[in-house]
C-alpha cells in the first residue's frame, strides 16, 4: 500500500513538473512513429519525433534510431516496425500511432490537415486517404461527418463546412442542408467568390473560405500533396499536419497517415495532431457526432441515395459464408466493383472482406482460399 503511494506521489509530481515545463499539465499522450521507409532517410523521421517530444508529447520510435528524450523500440525493417505498432495499439500501450501507409477498411478514411497559402489559415481536408463508402456521394456526406468530428476533437466547436466543387458536390450539398434541416446542426460555409454558397472553388481552397473541405478522397490526397510541398517542388512535403486520422462509425484505432515524402516538420506536426486527438477524446466524439446524425435522420437520407442509385430490377440476395481469418490480401480492383467482387466470391461459398491498403482497394481474403479467390476474380473479370 505504502509502495503504491509512494509511486502515486512520484508520478503526480512527475506530471506537475512537467506540466510547469510544457505548459500542458495532465498525462502526456502516448504516440508510436514508424521511422522506416522516408523518402528522406530514418534521420528525417527522428527528427521530427525529437521535435514533437518537446511538446509534452511521450514519443515512442520505432526503427534503428536512438536520441534522448525518444523513447526508442529497436525493429529491423519497415514490416517489422508496422507489426509492433499494430501489437502496441491492440495491447493499449500507445494512443497512437504515426505510419507511412495503412490498410483501413472500407468506411474509414483519413481526415487532413493543411496550412493554405493565401492567409496561412489551417483547414481540414475530408478526406485524403481510405474509403468512406464504395458509392461516391455517400462516400463524401461520410467525409463531411469525419471532417467535423476531428476539427471538433481539435478544439474547433462549429466548424464550417464547405464542399469542392467536384462530381457529386451539388448532390453531397443537398444530402448535408436535408440533414442540417432535421436537426444534425452543420454551418455551411460561404465561398468567397461573388456567387457565394458552401460550393467551394479552387480560390477557396487556397484561402480555406472554410474550416473543413468535404470532397472525394482521391482529389483530397491530390490537395494535401499540393498544399504541402507547393513551395518545394513536391519533392519534400514541408508544411501542414500530413493526411490525418482514419475516422468511421465504430472505429476506434487512432492511426495517422503522413506519406514517404513528408518532411520532418510535417511528420512532427502529424505527431502533435494525434496528441490532440487524445486529449480531445475524438472517438467519444465521433460516438456523439453519429448518434446525434443518425437520431437527425442520416441512415434514411443514406438508404433514398443508396435506392435511387440501384436499377429498376431487385438485387440479388447474397448470403455471407461463414466468418474466417482474412491474411491475403488481393489488390487491383476498382472501387466501385469492390462490393460487387466480394459478393461474387461469396457466391461460391468463399468468404471475403473489402479493404483499403496502400495502393487502393483490396480483398481480404483466408490464405487457403487466396489462389482459387484469384482465379474467379479473374475468370468474372475483376482483375486482370
């Protein structure tokens, strides 16, 4: 008892001091860095680890790297590095985690933070990495909900929104004000060209007219390359937070994405936005942000897009076999065929789950049935 008290004491004047050092007084969020595998070499990466370190920030490194102040995990390789990070974040011993590349599952993509160059304002690009949902303006009302749960979890309490005008803008914008009109309160950013509305154009994002920026996740990636290393020629991503958090319902693995030409200011401010994410509680958030679209009426307005987007004809019932352990994985599928592959395979009796890895869609699938999954795949045309 005497001892537990003992630590009790130690440790409360551990935070206070540090605290008194940082100015940020509480425990420090726990945040892993995979150090493997920069375009830019292991240094670039503790770099930015040590930086980050300094800001009451627990950095854990993972690579072949030691500095003080960076507690360091000694791994081989990038693999390696992404097997501990994956068993730290299972075990609870980080918050988490800052990688190169993430295989998310379809629902979860990743909402960006960018510095923009006309007013060097700060905006959320929703999203950059992943996929919300294999149909496109689901996929971007998805975003939208994303965007705002991680502006919120960063301290923003009506964060504007506003939407590229890109494909299916116009209906995302419909989708989003019948929301808003039934209780899931949204503020609609104003674009600031003469026509106005929340339809933003390319002036928009360069002055970020709003606090997030709903739009697909392909033109999201394009963007955060583009306003992070604008001024570099693209060889070295030097400002901005990186891609962000994978954000969806239930979903609760905090892991940043930053990309192998991110430089060490970037990958450092991609560690401080996951501390702020910890101490925001962004996935107590995300849980109230659902519930309060959902009670608003979001799945209704989901399944009148998802109705009017099917054909006349009714859908085939398929029915999922039996759950297995998915470890192989099949690339090169288009998205929008990715449920319909899935189902296919389902047909015959093959159990598979949709994904998203580093290079694009992917199907989850048990390595016993990896080669017969392929040959079908390819027989029916999903792959080449």
């Amino acid at each position: 008892m005497a001892k537990n008290l003992d630590r009790l004491i130690a440790d409360t004047f551990l935070d206070m001091a540090n605290g008194l050092e940082t100015g940020s007084f509480g425990k420090k969020p726990r945040i892993a860095l995979t150090g493997m595998g920069s375009e830019h070499g292991e240094e670039n990466a503790m770099e930015a680890a040590a930086a980050a370190a300094k800001d009451g920030i627990d950095v854990v490194y993972l690579g072949s790297l030691q500095r003080d102040g960076v507690s360091t995990i000694l791994v081989k390789d990038d693999e390696e590095g992404h097997a501990k990070m994956d068993e730290l974040l299972d075990q609870g011993e980080i918050d988490g985690a800052v990688t190169m590349h993430y295989p998310f599952p379809i629902g979860v993509s990743t909402v960006g933070r960018s510095i923009t160059p006309a007013l060097g304002r700060e905006l959320f690009l929703a999203n950059t990495t992943g996929t919300s949902s294999t149909d496109r303006i689901e996929g971007m009302i998805r975003n939208a909900l994303y965007g705002i749960i991680t502006a919120k979890a960063c301290g923003l309490s009506d964060p504007s929104v506003g939407i590229l005008n890109v494909d299916g803008a116009r209906q995302t914008e419909k989708a989003l004000k019948k929301l808003s009109e039934q209780g899931y309160p949204i503020r609609f950013a104003d674009s600031s060209r003469a026509d106005g509305g929340c339809v933003m154009r390319g002036n928009d994002v360069l002055r970020a007219s709003s606090d997030i920026l709903v739009m697909d996740s392909l033109t999201g990636n394009v963007l955060s390359k583009l306003l992070s290393s604008y001024t570099t020629g693209g060889s070295f991503e030097a400002a901005g937070y990186g891609y962000g958090p994978g954000i969806g319902e239930n979903y609760e693995k905090l892991v940043m994405i930053v990309s192998r030409a991110s430089g060490a200011p970037v990958i450092a401010n991609a560690i401080r936005f996951a501390g702020q994410l910890v101490r925001g509680r962004v996935f107590d958030l995300a849980k109230e942000e659902f519930a309060k679209a959902k009670k608003a009426g979001l799945e209704n307005i989901l399944q009148e897009l998802r109705a009017s987007a099917k054909p006349a004809a009714a859908e085939e019932n398929v029915k999922e076999p039996p759950k297995e352990i998915v470890t192989a994985i099949i690339p090169g599928i288009e998205v929008m065929d990715l449920d319909d592959a899935v189902h296919a395979l389902w047909k015959l009796e093959i159990y598979a789950e949709s994904g998203m890895g580093c290079t694009g869609p992917i199907i989850r699938i048990s390595e016993a049935n990896e080669e017969k999954a392929k040959a079908e795949l390819k027989k029916l045309g999903y792959i080449g």
